[in-house]
C-alpha cells in the first residue's frame, strides 16, 4: 500500500501532467494547448489557472518567472515544475488508474 498522498481530481492530472510534458516550458497558455491538443476537448485559461492555483497552495507545484519575452514591451512567464509530493502524488494517482483498470476492456458501447 501507498503512504497517503494527495488525491488529484481529473482536471488537477490533466494539468499536472501537461506540466510535465512541457518541461521547462510549462506556463499557462501552454500548459492549456498541451490539455486541449491531447486529451481532446477544450479548456478555459481561467480553468487552467484556477487548477495551477490549487495545486501550488496544495504544494504539489511552484513556479518561478521566465526572463522578459524579447518583444517591445515583453513580459515574463510564470513557468511551473513539480514538487516532490507533486511528483509522489501524480506518481500515486497514475498507479491507481492502473489497478483500477487492470483486466478491464474498455469497447465502445460496452460501458
């Protein structure tokens, strides 16, 4: 059995692995097409962070601020990473999908 970790709701995995997947290129509108181009439905930037939000005050993300975008006026990004319970608890949360689906086929009309 797992130590308790946090719980994530499906929107909090989806950010937090398009969080992953972005690197170091994990801000905001990012992280958003990131959710929208692979799982396929679209996403407000308020949802999204609303979502980041949660997490940073759950201690499960930081975020530090890019250097100024090199445009007239630029500003900076705030770009996210993982804590350590944010990667034990989206660790925690992929492997209960798993052993909840272990054995389960999954065919259209059969749910």
């Amino acid at each position: 059995m797992e130590p308790h970790t946090k719980h994530l709701a499906e929107f909090e995995l989806f950010v937090m692995l398009a969080v992953v997947r972005r690197g170091e290129d994990a801000y905001g509108a990012a992280i958003r097409r990131e959710i929208e181009e692979r799982a396929g439905r679209a996403v407000s930037i308020g949802a999204v962070y609303a979502a980041l939000g949660r997490l940073e005050e759950g201690g499960l993300l930081v975020h530090g601020l890019s250097d100024p975008i090199p445009v007239r006026g630029g500003r900076s990004r705030k770009l996210y990473r993982l804590t350590d319970a944010g990667r034990e608890a989206l660790s925690a949360s992929a492997s209960m999908l798993v052993r909840m689906m272990d054995g389960v086929l999954l065919n259209p009309g059969e749910l």
